[in-house]
C-alpha cells in the first residue's frame, strides 16, 4: 500500500469519526486534535476503525505517534503491507 493509500484511508476515517469536520484542508504536519477539535473519543475511535476496517492493531504507548497525518501516516503505512 502507498502512502498516497494510506493517507487516504486516515482521511476517510476521521471524516466518518468526525462528519461535522473540514478534513479537506488538513496540515500534515500540525496536530490533528488542534486541527480538527477531535476529542479523545473520536481519537479512540479512529483507532478502533483502523483496527476494524484494516485489521491493525495500534497500542496505546503509540498513540503519540498518530499526532500528525504525517505521522499516522509513517507509522500506519509499514503495518498495512
């Protein structure tokens, strides 16, 4: 999978988590909480829908590394090979 792939499939799950939200214009590299005023609901349940649509499992001690879509990016794109 690209990372073009992967970058898409992390848009399209924070706009189904978060519909009221503009994910059109995301920063890479700004914070997605900041960004897009997600909580830490609609941040568990991001990584409930990776785990459920794409069978990947993220622990909780990486959760800092989905802080970015940059970021969730780089470390999302080796687990779905």
């Amino acid at each position: 999978m690209t990372t073009d792939e992967v970058k898409q499939i992390v848009i399209d799950i924070i706009a189904d988590v978060a519909p009221d939200e503009d994910v059109t214009g995301i920063n890479a590299e700004e914070s997605l909480r900041d960004q897009l005023d997600l909580d830490s609901m609609d941040f568990l349940d991001i990584v409930m829908e990776l785990r459920k649509r794409h069978k990947v499992e993220v622990p909780s001690e990486d959760y800092p590394k989905l802080a970015t879509l940059a970021s969730c990016v780089s470390y999302l794109t080796p687990k779905m090979q």
